[in-house]
C-alpha cells in the first residue's frame, strides 16, 4: 500500500495528494496533460465497492462484481486498484465541474468525464461497481463499454484490460467477440436480472494476455483457452445424447449454468474416458439442470463420420448414458465446425473446460480418471455456485 501511495502521488505532480487542484488555470492544464488519468482525482483511501454519480441518474442500473485473481487464475488478490470510466447513456462522455471526479479535457480537448471512479479490492479480491448502464457512441461505430485500468501494488506500471462489453448488445457481433484480446480475461457481461438492477459479474485474472507481463508460466497452457476467457462457440455433431443426430453448439444450447467440455483428441485412452462418462453422468443426474457435460472426440487419424458415429453411438448405448452429450469433430483444427478457435491440442491425452455462461472457470490437462480427480472437479463446481449468477437468463427484446 505504501509503494502505491508513492507511486500516486509522483504522478501528480501539480496536483495535491489529497487530489484537489491548484488554482492557477496553466498548472491546471498541465497537470490534466501529464497526470494519468488512473491518478487524477483519485482518493485518499478506496473500498471495495464504489457507486458512480450515475446511479442518482435516470438510465439502467447496474451493478458489476467479480473476484480479481492472480495470475494462476485460482488465488485471490487483494489491494488491487481498478479505474473504470464510461459514457452517459447517451453514449457521451460529459464533463461536470460541478462534480468532484470529473476529469475535464486536456490539451486535446479529450476528456473521461465525470462518470469514472476506483475500487481496491478486499481481502478475498472482490469488487464491486454500481453505476447506470452505458450507451454506445452516437456514431454507432463500437458497442457500449466501461473502459478499465489495474494498477497492482508489486508493479510499477499500471495496465488495461478488455472492456466490459454486454452480451446482449446487438453491435457486439461475433466477429468482434472473436477478435477481442481478452486481456485479464473475457470481458463480456452477461446480466441477470433481480427487480429494477441488472448484475453482471466479471472475473479477472492478472497479467491474462497482457503483453510483457511478468507472468509465470503455466503447464497446462499447452492445449485450450485460458482460465477466464470465453469459449468460443462451435458446432460439433451429435452422435449420443439429447441433440443426437444434429450439429449443435454447446454455448449457444447450454452455456448458461455450469458445463464441462472434455475433449479427447488423437490418443485415447478408453478405459479411463469410460470411468469419465459414467462419474459425469452421475454429476449430471445430482445436478439436473445446473450441469451439462459434453465429450467432443477430434481423433484425426482416419477420420469417416460414420464409423465415429457409431463408435460413439455404442458407448453410449452400453454405459447408458442419458445426460451427456458424446459428440465428434473431424480434427481439433477444423474450421467449418469452429472449433480450432478454442486452440486445443489433439496430441495429449484430454483437456477439460469447466465453464459457467460461456467463461471458462477451470482448466485440466492429461488428467487422470481417479476418484480424486472426481472429487476435485467436483469440488470445483461446488466452490463455483453464486445466487446471483444461477439465476435464469434474463430475457432480451
């Protein structure tokens, strides 16, 4: 917290560290131009939650939380400073200066506005954000966005990550989705509904796809996307389950609550992807609704749709399977079902993506069909479930 202290006040330069301006308009421009924006009327203290001057405002309320965790995507990190900044609800950022945060514009005539704020998250990296729902720029150009910057307490420079971005906003296409950096992890909301407020959660790992990042490595990059980003919607074809005989996306049937994606690739190892299918059978029936399990087989070597399909056809038939879905791909690289997009490996033995409303909260690579591993996945969904966000879906217009 010190080092932070120090750091904040460096950059004001002109500006007191109580953040109240000089008189003098030269040194208030100057001070606007060489003074992040991060630092620029920033408190002496911050909390874990922070409420806008939106909220007093007429616009949709909404409130965004989360957990910001470490770089292993499991331990949480506290102390860390998170400046947002948005438009009104007419897509415009407007300056106040009747109002105490507002940033007035620099040199460029560029401003963030009176709509930005600061938490510094808790002791178990938790935050949260009240504020109105922000609208897209006039022009209609970007979908609509909350821009943030994290500023860690171990590092000196502070750092941007992908926007908040709202799932339901018709200009955010799937082009787009696919083209975003997911730095600190996928920044799309998707909102429950509870009375009048809408409550979007957004985890966020640190240094996720941050160039530069001091980052350590990790083991089971080597095959699929990353702890908090979203998976990317494909459609692999149906050879067992509820959507047998139909190529249907997983996401886009079943990407809400909880799901586990298994993926099997060019070595299979079937005595222990039997042991698989039966413990998440057996998850699937405990937990109704709440769980959906898909097998996505992308075995290359050989490939013919017909013999797959009843290969996978009769493990299905000889386990009894009626919750999960054994699904095939013709290769982990293929582009007409969209599923090279996900980056997983054919070459080990299996990747798992837990995910709940499309984000993937745990990752597991060559692992083992033992009843720790069942526990612990198991363990994993668990420590996972949050009241808010098992609602249903809210609907859309």
């Amino acid at each position: 917290m010190k080092k932070f202290l120090f750091i904040f006040c460096l950059f004001h330069f002109s500006i007191s560290c109580n953040g109240q301006k000089q008189n003098d308009s030269q040194s208030d421009l100057e001070a606007i131009d060489n003074t992040p924006p991060l630092y620029y009327g920033i408190p002496d203290r911050l909390a874990s939650s922070d409420t806008s001057a939106g909220w007093k405002e007429n616009g949709q309320r909404i409130l965004l939380t989360g957990t910001v965790y470490k770089s292993d995507g499991r331990t949480p990190a506290s102390n860390i400073v998170m400046y947002y900044y948005h438009t009104n609800a007419q897509g415009e950022y407007k300056h106040k200066p009747n109002m105490q945060r507002s940033l007035p514009p620099n040199s460029m005539g560029l401003t963030h506005g009176y709509l930005r704020g600061w938490v510094m998250t808790a002791e178990d990296g938790t935050y949260s954000i009240n504020t109105i729902r922000p609208g897209s720029y006039p022009s209609r150009d970007e979908p609509a966005h909350i821009h943030v910057t994290i500023k860690e307490p171990d590092l000196d420079e502070h750092y941007v990550i992908d926007d908040f971005v709202f799932d339901d906003d018709r200009l955010l296409t799937a082009e787009r989705r696919i083209k975003k950096e997911n730095r600190g992890g996928s920044g799309v909301i998707r909102f429950v509904q509870k009375g009048g407020l809408l409550i979007g959660e957004r985890n966020i790992i640190l240094g996720l796809n941050i160039p530069d990042y001091p980052i350590p490595e990790k083991n089971n990059n080597i095959s699929g996307r990353n702890i908090g980003e979203d998976i990317i919607s494909f459609t692999p074809y149906h050879a067992w389950g509820p959507d047998k005989g139909s190529s249907t996306c997983p996401m886009c049937k079943y990407g809400w609550y909880h799901g586990i994606l298994y993926f099997v690739g060019n070595n299979p190892n079937w005595d222990d992807i039997k042991k698989w299918l039966v413990y998440f059978e057996k998850e699937s029936i405990k937990r109704e609704r709440y769980l959906k399990v898909y097998f996505i087989y992308g075995n290359e070597k050989e490939f013919t749709q017909e013999v797959r399909e009843k290969e996978l056809e009769s493990i299905g038939r000889a386990l009894t399977l009626e919750k999960v879905a054994l699904t095939l791909v013709p290769s982990f690289t293929d582009e007409s079902s969209k599923v090279h997009l996900n980056k997983v490996s054919a070459e080990v033995e299996n990747t798992f993506f837990i995910y709940r409303r499309s984000v993937i909260i745990g990752k597991y690579v060559n692992l083992n069909a033992n009843e720790e591993n069942f526990a612990m996945l198991s363990n994993r969904l668990d420590q996972t479930i949050n009241e808010y966000f098992d609602l249903p879906r809210p609907k859309v217009d």
